[in-house]
C-alpha cells in the first residue's frame, strides 16, 4: 500500500499533486527491496545487472540515484524505465495509484476522457465474463478441450484471461442491464458479435482491454474475427502482448514478432517473454516504430509457409528502412512458433535462436533459392536484380558496406561490380533513343551467345575448335544447355565404328549445317528454340553471308574471351574464398587456397 502524503499550502497542479500523495520509498519498494542507508536508503538498480546495491532513494528530496547506470529521477522517471512508458501514460498510472482524477483541460477532452473509461470497462467487463464462462460453464468444454490440446496451462490461459462466447449467452442484455447504452457497446468494438468463439483480450500497454479475437471452434468462417478499430484500438497501432512484453523486451534487448496470438500465448508460456505479434493486420511500420523505442534488434518468427515468407521479406525492408536490426528463425519442419512450442515444449528453439540468420543474409538465401544454380550467371544476374531495391534503402555507410561484400562474397563477384549495379540502380533513369531496327535492337547477346549463333549457323567451323569448345565454363544456365545438346551431336553415335568417326563429323554434321541447326533445334523446349531464332535473326543482320575467314576468326576470339573471362572468375572466387578463410583464422585453409591460386596462374601462362 502506498501511504498517502498531505502537503498544506496553494494547490499544486496535477503532475506535482500526483507525486506529493506517493511517497517515493513506497513505490520503488514495491519493485526491490530497500535498506536503510543513515537518511537514505540503498538498493540493487533493477534497471542494470549488479551484485552490490548502488542505487540510492531519498525520502527527503523524494528522488532516485543510480550510481552505477548512472539513471536517475522522480517518480515519473523511475516509472517510466521500471514499466516502459512515456510520460503521459506514466502520468495516469501513478495518478490512478494516488486517487488523483486528472483534469481536462476542456470539455471535449472532459467528454472525451469519460467516453473512452466508459468503453475500457465495457471490455474489461466483458473479458472477465468471457473467461468466467470458459473455466465454469459446461457450454465451454470444447473450447476448454481445445486449448488444453495446445497444451495451455491453467496459468496462461488466466493470465491472458482467454474466454469463450457461446452462442446462448446475450452479452449486450447482460451490459444494458448494467448501465450501459447500446451506443457505448457499439463504440467498445461490439463485444457481443462474437457467437462460439475462443475470445482472446486485446490489450493496451497499460494492461486495458480495448478490443478481442475471437476464434471459431470447427469449420466456421472466418476463422479468426476481430474487433473494429474504436476510439481505443488501432489495428496498424496496436501490438498484442505488449503490455506482458515490454519489461522483457527491455532486459533481453530484442523482441520476438510471431504471427498469431497463439504464438504469442505458447511462446510465452515457455518463458519467451519479449514475444509479440500485430493485431489481426499485417505488420505496420508504425508497430515497428513503437516496437524501437524498447530495443533496436529484432527476431523474425512467422509461419514456415509462403505467406510467412513474404511477411519477413517486408519486415526485413521496414528494418533496413528504419536502421534497426533483424534476425530470422527458420522452423525446419515446424509450421509454425506454437506448433513447435506444442511439439516439443520449445527445445529447439534455442537452437533455432541460435541459428537465425541475419535479416538480409536470409533474404539472399531465399533469392539463391529461387534463382537456381549460381554456377550460371544469369542466375546470379537475377539475385543481384532482386537484391538491388533492398541495398538501396541502407543509408548507414558501414551497414551497405556490410551487406554489400555477404553479396559479392555469397555470388562469387567483385564488391565493385555490385557498388556499380548499385549506383545503376540509384541513376535518374534517361530515355532512349528510338532505335531504326527494333528488331535487331532488343536482340543483346553475350559472348556465349555469339560463339553459339556461329556455331549453331556453320558448324563446320567449330569443328577444329571442338576440345576448345567442350572445355567451356558456361556462365549461362541456356547457353549450357544448348551446349550440351551440340556435344550430344558431335558425340560418336552408337555402333559407329572407330573409323566412321571421321565420316560422321565431316559429311553428316558439316556438310549439312542447316539439319544439325534443326536437330538441335528439336531436341530443346520452344523457349530454347524461339531463343535459337532470334540468334540466327541477330547473325544474319550482322554478317550476312559469313565467309569462312571471318567465322573462324569470330570462333577463336569468343574462345578466347571466354577463356579470360573463367580465368578471372575463378580468381576472383579463389580470393574471396581466402578472405573468409582468412577471417575464420583457417590457416590451412588460406596455404591450400593461395597454392590453388598459383596453380590457376600457371596454367594461365
């Protein structure tokens, strides 16, 4: 109890009135215990760790010291770092504490604040008979039997006050014969719509109920159904769990964003305190926001599914966005936070925890995932494209310096070739000139493309070029495609003899370039096929009638092209692997690697 203290005299205004009626021992004994030090007394600092107590509390000046954090205040301020609240909240906490009513300054804002007390006790009332019809009606057995089939104790389900709304029971009669109108249960969110639901409390920071979930028991639809957004609750603004959340969240310094309240509840259960999740929306960059003011590091647990993805996707980008920190869990075989809190009590999760990936390393690795083998640089080509709008919202030089080498680094290219792609992508884009051939003008083709579209278009010419040919690094997941299928014809069929080998290269591939053109053709899907067309359209307005000089010359410049083109790849991948083998202190690892890279450069000659 607090001991309420008098202080003669002119009246003092509300903020100075709250703090003369609350004796500043009382209140921080309510949160450690205190010992008299001569006029003062001493205490362990709740707000950091410490074994020997260097917080001090004046009854004299009501005042708190920390002199080992260095925190220090009133009442208010020792309020504030002791519940995670801004002032104004602080405010009417203690006020509420000390039997104070806070004036408004007007009329409207007198109105105003009678509204909204009236519509905190329509819900926290309806709460209570909510949870009150769960734990002791018989019309609740199923909703009971559910929730303890999701493993959740007695404990928990009283202390998020879960209830349940069977379909008999007349929610509004029971409020309107208390006093309250319809229009006030109307502006409350309507807690009587819920019929044969679970009901879950939506709950301010301060701990008001100020709106529900309700989820339906069997087949009925929707599945969840939540309350509308009232004069107390927002739903891009609210953050369920958080008034059980923040003291955690502060100690640990990061928080846990789950999906669904069910998540919240089983992770909570399980001593993950720091979880909360949105309020039957999406994440908003507002949550996030308030979400920051408690810590800067944040832990991604959304569903295991496709949804789940593109919710951490967008989280991610809120993140870098706002310079704050992001990690993401992935749940392995588990759909979900509850599902694996309910299958093995959380064992795993500090596994899992450990394990997170950091928010842009995991949003590359999905990337990867879907673009394909990195040994094609298209694929490659496609990350970099993906990654590119995620790079360009970092504005901290260290952080995009960062995240720019795990690019270059994960890829196998240069740093700077991604600080370019960057600058490309950052470039007010210009118009281009109208081309006087369209045709020919969307037609771009690699140095892997044209060594094909002259081989494919005079195969003869390749010929003499064949161990050359076959010894290419494709970059190009098409191109190695195309490749294979011209390997496949210059291959020996099946019961030729040794000396038919030479029959068959020279009379049956080189003599007839345009059938080998259209087997090779056959044998590919028509997206291949279409792109082998547009090759020959690209060849034709080029060179026309290509003489045999100037194919082979064409042949042997490609060749080498590509040739320098690996050779630089695989320096530049040899290097990066040594820099993390330097950065592991793998020194076995570096002495290989720098030999490799000395062999690659003897065979370069």
């Amino acid at each position: 109890m607090f001991r309420l203290k008098c202080s003669p005299g002119a009246p003092l205004n509300e903020i100075e009135e709250v703090k003369s009626r609350i004796d500043i021992v009382d209140l921080i004994g309510q949160y450690v215990a205190l010992r008299k030090a001569g006029a003062n007394y001493k205490c362990i600092c709740p707000f950091h760790q410490e074994k020997t107590p260097s917080m001090m509390v004046s009854p004299q000046k009501q005042i708190w010291k920390c002199f080992g954090c260095g925190r220090g205040g009133d009442h208010y301020k020792f309020i504030m770092e002791a519940e995670h609240l801004e002032f104004g909240d602080a405010l009417r906490l203690l006020a509420s504490k000390a039997g104070v009513a806070l004036q408004p300054r007007t009329q409207a804002e007198h109105q105003t604040r009678d509204n909204k007390e009236t519509l905190y006790t329509i819900n926290n009332l309806s709460s209570r008979v909510f949870h009150k019809i769960l734990t002791e009606q018989p019309a609740a057995k199923k909703a009971l039997e559910y929730l303890k089939k999701r493993r959740l104790s007695d404990e928990t389900i009283r202390k998020f006050q879960i209830g349940f709304a069977p379909r008999r029971f007349d929610l509004r009669g029971f409020l309107i014969k208390r006093g309250y109108k319809t229009t006030d249960i109307a502006k409350a969110g309507n807690p009587d719509k819920f019929f044969e639901r679970i009901t879950f409390p939506i709950y301010d920071v301060l701990g008001h109920t100020i709106a529900f979930t309700g989820r339906a028991l069997g087949d009925t639809q929707p599945k969840y159904l939540n309350s509308p957004d009232t004069p107390l609750f927002s739903k891009s603004r609210t953050i369920y769990g958080l008034n059980f959340a923040k003291g955690a969240i502060k100690d640990r310094d990061y928080v846990v964003l789950v999906e669904g309240q069910m998540d919240v509840i089983a992770l909570h259960q399980a001593g993950v305190e720091q979880t909360v999740a949105s309020s039957g929306t999406a994440i908003t960059e507002t949550q996030i926001q308030t979400l920051s003011k408690y810590t800067p590091n944040f832990l991604l647990a959304f569903d295991n599914d496709e949804a789940g993805r593109t919710t951490t996707k967008k989280v991610i980008e809120m993140l870098l966005r706002l310079d704050l920190n992001g990690k993401v869990v992935e749940f392995g075989d588990y759909k979900d936070a509850g599902e694996l809190f309910e299958g093995d009590g959380g064992k795993h999760w500090a596994e899992f925890v450990k394990n997170a990936k950091e928010g842009l390393e995991w949003f590359l690795s999905q990337e990867i995932k879907r673009a394909g083998d990195m040994k094609f640089i298209e694929n490659k080509k496609k990350v970099v494209k993906a990654m590119l709008p995620i790079l360009t919202l970092v504005t901290e030089p260290t952080r995009l310096d960062h995240y720019t080498q795990r690019l270059s680094v994960a890829l196998g290219i240069k740093t700077e070739a991604v600080y370019e792609a960057l600058k490309k992508a950052a470039a007010p884009k210009e118009t281009s000139p109208v081309s006087p051939n369209p045709k020919v003008a969307d037609i771009h083709l690699t140095n892997e493309d044209q060594l094909l579209a002259v081989a494919l278009a005079r195969i003869d010419l390749l010929m003499p070029y064949k161990e050359k040919f076959d010894n290419v690094s494709w970059q190009s997941e098409d191109a190695s495609k195309i490749a294979d299928e011209i390997k496949k014809l210059f291959a020996k069929p099946a019961g030729l003899g040794k000396s038919s080998k030479e029959d068959y290269t020279d009379k049956t591939l080189t003599k007839t370039p345009s059938q080998f053109l259209s087997r090779v053709k056959t044998s590919l899907d028509s997206r291949l096929s279409e792109k082998i067309d547009s090759w020959q359209f690209w060849h034709s307005n080029q060179w026309g009638e290509m003489s045999d000089e100037l194919g082979r010359e064409l042949i042997e410049e490609k060749l080498g092209q590509l040739s320098t083109l690996d050779y630089e790849r695989r320096k530049v991948e040899l290097a990066l692997q040594i820099r993390r083998a330097q950065e592991k202190n793998d020194l076995e690892g570096v002495k290989n690697l720098m030999k490799q890279l000395s062999e690659l450069a003897k065979e370069r000659g």
